[in-house]
C-alpha cells in the first residue's frame, strides 16, 4: 500500500512537472481550438447579413456592417504583421466600404487562416501573448457590433461556439 501511495504521489508530480513545462516552453497548440471557433463564428456571422444589408449601419457615426467587417479583416493582418515585425505595422486600412460581401468573407477566412498558421507556429512568450489577448478581443469587440448589427435588420445571429 505504501508503495502504491508513493508511486502515485510521484506518477502525480510528474504529471504536474511535465504540464507545466509544456504551457512553459510549448507553442500555442493548446489556443488551437479557441482559434479556429473565432474564424468559424465570425465567418459565420458575416455569411448571415444579406448582401443587400452590407451597407447597413445604426447611426450616422457608426460603420457599415461592410466597414466593420473590413475592419475585422484588416485588424487581423495588421496584428499579424505586428506579431511578426516585433510590434512594428504601419496602420492604413484604405477604404473599408470598397468590398462586396463575397470579398470580405474570403479576404477574412485568408486572414485568420494566416494568423492562425503563424500563431501555431510560434513558440510561448509572454509579449505574444499579450499581444493574443488584445488580438482576440478586439476580434471579439466587433465581432459583437455586427452581431447587434443582425439583430437590428431582424435577423437572429449564428450560435455562439
């Protein structure tokens, strides 16, 4: 009994040991899944506005749903560029009303099939992810305007994964 007791104490310790050295010096694979659900839902989100509604926005002094789904699709290369040059992009989104529907949501699945590469490439660092944080939650940020953009037209919005 003694010895069962050890040997799971130390199985236990190990177990602790090794998992924290792989979140220490892995990579990123463990956000893989929070990623590719990012990509999927905003996607989904852009697909579910009618082409005829990209122009669509609540107010005079907020985008059009186009505008902000550029700016989704722009943000996600510019923190690309950003991760990769050591914090250093230019921003200069041009005109983020010049895209049709269809091009927004292939330009946007490019992006986060870019970034998503790049990210699982990467090794752990704290900058990164900080840099991460702010990434997904920026995404996030207007993925949920244009969320509420959906439910102001009448249209009930994709389900969350």
């Amino acid at each position: 009994m003694k010895i069962a007791k050890t040997l799971t104490y130390t199985f236990f310790a190990l177990l602790i040991t090794t998992g924290s050295a792989m979140a220490d010096h892995g990579g990123y694979d463990w956000l893989k899944q929070r990623l590719e659900a990012s990509k999927a839902y905003t996607l989904a989100v852009l697909e579910a506005m009618p082409e005829d509604s990209y122009n669509f926005k609540p107010n005079d002094e907020q985008r059009t749903f186009a505008a902000q789904a550029y700016h989704i699709a722009y943000s996600i290369d510019y923190f690309h560029r950003a991760f990769a040059n050591g914090g250093q992009a230019q921003w200069a989104p041009g005109d983020e009303n010049s895209k049709s529907k269809k091009e927004l949501i292939e330009w946007a699945k490019t992006k986060f099939d870019e970034m998503n590469a790049f990210i699982l490439a990467q090794e752990n660092n704290d900058q990164l992810t900080a840099g991460l944080i702010s990434y997904l939650d920026h995404n996030a940020h207007h993925r949920g305007q244009i969320v509420t953009y959906l439910r102001m037209k009448g249209i009930n919005p994709p389900q969350y994964r």
